[in-house]
C-alpha cells in the first residue's frame, strides 16, 4: 500500500462553470466519495487539500478525511506547497477523476515497478485530442528527480466540463 493519498480538490472550476464539481454524480454517487473509497484501498491515510475556491462546499468531507488548506494559486502550485512535507512515496490524484480501483492498482505497480530504475514521478496519460493528456494522477517517489510519463489503456476520465460529466454518466 502507498503510505499517502492527497487529493486535489482546490481549482477554481472554470470550464465546468462549478469550483465544487467533485461533488458532482457519477453512476449515483459523487465523485468525491466514490474517487475516497478506491483510495482507501490503495492508500494508508489519505487528505483532501482544499482552497479558498472549495472551502464552502468541504463540510461534510473533512468529517470524513484529514483536509488541509492550500492558497488555491494553482494545481502545480499548490502542490509543489504541500508535497514536500508528505511521507512519500504519495499518490496525488485531482478530485474530478474518475477512475476505477482496479486501473488506480495497475497504475501504482507500474510506477513502483519503474521506480527501482531512479524514477522520481510518474503520470498517468491518456489519449486526448492533441496527443498524451495528464488525467491528474501521479505517483511521487521523491521530491524532484526524473519525471515519466505511463499511457494507461483506460479506466480515466477526467471531468473538466459538464460534457465530460455527460459522457461518464453516459457509460456507467
């Protein structure tokens, strides 16, 4: 198991119109707490970081998780803040993932696998419309070092607008 989770939740929402998208229904249940559950199988502890963007809609979630507050000055940003005090190696996933626990084990054992060659970070890719896209999962080993890129065959899809919403619930 990985010693931690941090998941992401501190964007502004542009394209979805909705900085609380992870609170948004897949399959009948929201991301979030479906994106918590697989999670929990993965990882000993996970955290939520949050920003001023998100803070009004994390009541019910930091009953549930450890959360922590971030500036909200932006994704790498933010991160790059809090990453470095976290026992590693960490997972960090965005919360408008959705994902499957099965793809989140697959990811994690090729990362590990490609850590014993002196990887430092690995990120998950998938096929977009200019090329390999970042979906918002990445497996920190160190802080710095080499960064490489894993093309997963599926199982990801990033919610960055209500259509990407449309098309999960579309396959559910």
């Amino acid at each position: 198991m990985i010693p931690t989770c941090l998941v992401m939740t501190g964007g502004r929402g542009e394209r979805f119109g909705n900085p609380c998208k992870f609170l948004e229904e897949v399959c009948g249940e929201r991301i979030l707490s479906r994106l918590l559950h697989q999670l929990r199988e993965v990882c000993y502890q996970v955290l939520v970081a949050l920003s001023p963007h998100t803070l009004s809609c994390a009541g019910e979630i930091c009953g549930e998780v450890l959360c922590i507050a971030l500036p909200g000055i932006g994704y790498a940003e933010d991160l790059s803040l809090v990453l470095p005090a976290l026992k590693k190696p960490t997972l960090v996933v965005a919360a408008d993932l959705v994902t499957t626990s099965r793809t989140l084990l697959e990811f994690t054992e090729v990362s590990t696998k490609l850590s014993g060659s002196g990887i430092g970070v690995v990120t998950a890719v998938t096929q977009g419309n200019y090329g390999e896209e970042p979906v918002g999962l990445a497996l920190f080993f160190k802080d710095g070092g080499t960064w490489v890129n894993v093309r997963l065959s599926g199982g990801l899809r990033d919610v960055d607008t209500r259509n990407d919403l449309e098309a999960v619930n579309r396959a559910c």
